[in-house]
C-alpha cells in the first residue's frame, strides 16, 4: 500500500458537533460531512466521532455532565443513535455510506478482538463506506474519560497504518499558553518533544468534553510514534480538513516518525490508566531492561496504592524514578504477600509492559 493509499482517521470532539445546549451543531456537521465527501476516492476516511454523551443529556434536557458512570453510560446508550443517525445522514449528501464500530480500550488489549476490528474496519474502507468509530460508552467503565477519545482515535490511526491523524477541536492549534493569555503563540509544528518543554498543555476540555488539549498532545505522540502525522486544527474552521490532508500550514502538525511499536505497546506508554506503583530492586530493573524479562515478585521491594489484577501500574526504582509500565497481573493485596517469594508467578508480564 502506497503511503497516498494509506487511510486519513479525522478525530472531533464533542464541543465540534455539540452546542452548549447539547444540540446537534447539524450545519457544522454537514459542512464537515461535505468536505469530506469532496475528498478524492483514493482518500480512504475513517471518522472518530465523539458526541454520544452529549447529545444524549442534550436529548435528555440534561445541561451538565453527570459525574456517575451509570449515568454517563446511561446517557451514551441515549446519544449514540442519535449521532449515528446525524452522521449516516450528513455523509449520505454526497454519496457516502457509514458504517458504526464502537470499540474499547480491551480491544487493543487482546490480539484476536484487536485484529477483528483491524479486518472490520479495512472492509468497510474496501467497500467505499465510511466507519464512523466511537467507544463503546454504554458498557465501558475507564473508557468514557480514557481522553475525549483522542487516545482512541490514535490507536485507530496506528491500527489502520494511516498516514493522518486530523484531531478537530475548538481551537486553532497548539499554543505557548492558555490562547486567551495576549501573549500566547500559536505552535506551527512539533518536530520533537522538546519543543513540548514550552507548552502549556494544561488547560481542560470543553464542558461536554473529558479531553483537552493535554490529551491531544498525547494522542499526536502516540499516532506519529506509530508512524502516522497529526494535525490538530480547529473544526469551526472550513476547509480545515482538505488543508491538513494537503499538508498545507494549518493549526498545528506533528510529523510521523520513521519506526514504532506496536499500537498496544504504544497505548501502554502513553494511554493507560495507573493506579498503583510498585518499587523493584536493581537487579529487576537490569532484567527488565537488558534481558526482556517479566517482572517477578522476587525483584520487588514495596507496592503502593490499590489496584487489581488487570489495573495499569507503574514501576519504579529505588529511587523513585518512574522507568517502565504495566498491567498488573495480581491485585496490590495478593501481590505484598509474594514480595521477595522465587518461583511466584510474574507480578507484571512482559508483554504487558512498556520501557518508558
């Protein structure tokens, strides 16, 4: 596959689609659905569309986002028809079919369902339709603020190989600072992370949204380490889209890097959730960085916070210097009683762990 041949994923959040009285911003949408469907044939697009939650409360006569999971799920379920349906009717103004997959951060867990939605998502492209991907909201529970779904429109830009991530958002780009400080600059390109050391990237998401730009940062790096360039640029701005995929100087883009890992080593780095640290000796540190080796209980020193077996942790030197991340194989409970034990079984396994 020719890198032209090579899909373009387009990212929008909730504040792209969804006013502040959690309506359907249906004229924004149809002239996104139209630049869209002007693009080239050989311009295979895939649509990660957030929204669900917010037209859901919107439909609901509900003005704040709830802070419950039953009711954000509850809201999703309510929403994400309604978003589809918005969808499939805007794309089919010019001709293009859509098509719905909604996905999980466990799906690019498991190799089986994370190759299911590989093939699914590349026969829909095949037939000429338009995926249309969100979370699955309604059944996920760290999912619904796993980042705005910019970290799952990163992992779809790295699962599909495509060349562009186009991460729609209400703002221009990039900037120094908050872009209503006066001296804030907007950032034209992001060659490496250095150049994030002058950033300010703290500042939240819209009030429908969970992301910010922090997140989109991190989604840029994830999507270029995996071999795909990102733009983030505004979505209220027309003809936004068609410049990206141009490569002309829009908002601001992050070049692809030349090699990558893989898509799960890459939501291990820079997506997953940690709620729990555990400290290991020298010696474990040597095997797991020099040899590739799991970690074993014999290796660890001390464990700290609450998580169960399957939750995100760190692991840390003695020190406390942050220098790999995993999935905990035990809950932190189980795992103190086999501190120091040899021939335990691995705390954390090697394929569910990243070198930082």
């Amino acid at each position: 596959m020719s890198r032209m041949d090579r899909p373009v994923v387009i990212k929008l959040g909730s504040s792209t689609l969804v006013d502040a009285r959690g309506r359907l911003r249906k004229s924004r949408l149809d002239r996104i659905a139209d630049e869209i469907g002007a693009l080239a044939d050989d311009t295979p697009v895939c649509i990660v569309s957030s929204g669900a939650i917010a037209l859901g409360l919107g439909h609901l006569g509900r003005m704040d986002r709830p802070g419950t999971v039953a009711e954000l799920q509850a809201a999703a379920a309510v929403g994400q028809a309604i978003l589809q349906q918005a969808w499939q009717r805007s794309l089919g103004r010019s001709g293009r079919g859509t098509g719905q997959v909604l996905l999980a951060a466990s799906d690019f867990e498991r190799r089986e369902s994370y190759l299911n939605a590989r093939h699914t998502l590349e026969t829909l492209l095949g037939w000429g339709v338009t995926p249309i991907v969100n979370e699955n909201d309604s059944t996920a529970t760290q999912e619904i603020t796993f980042g705005d779904n910019d970290a799952l429109a990163a992992q779809v830009a790295v699962l599909l190989g495509a060349r562009l991530l186009v991460l729609l958002t209400d703002q221009e780009g990039l900037y120094t600072r908050d872009p209503k400080h006066p001296d804030a600059a907007l950032v034209r390109e992001v060659p490496d992370a250095s150049v994030l050391d002058e950033v300010d990237t703290a500042a939240a998401g819209s009030g429908w949204g969970s992301g910010g730009m922090r997140s989109k940062v991190v989604a840029a790096e994830m999507a270029r380490a995996g071999g795909a360039a990102c733009v983030i640029a505004n979505g209220g701005r027309s003809g936004s889209i068609a410049a990206a995929i141009a490569g002309e100087q829009i908002g601001t883009r992050f070049p692809a890097k030349d090699s990558s890992p893989s898509a799960y080593k890459l939501w291990l780095r820079h997506a997953l959730p940690t709620t729990g640290r555990i400290e290991v000796d020298g010696g474990a540190r040597k095997a797991l960085e020099q040899d590739g080796a799991s970690l074993l209980p014999v290796g660890i020193k001390a464990v700290s916070g609450r998580f169960a077996a399957g939750d995100g942790v760190e692991l840390v030197d003695a020190k406390g210097v942050v220098f790999a991340r995993g999935i905990a194989e035990m809950g932190n409970a189980e795992l103190k009683q086999q501190i120091g034990k040899r021939g335990a079984d691995p705390a954390v396994h090697r394929d569910r762990l990243v070198l930082l």
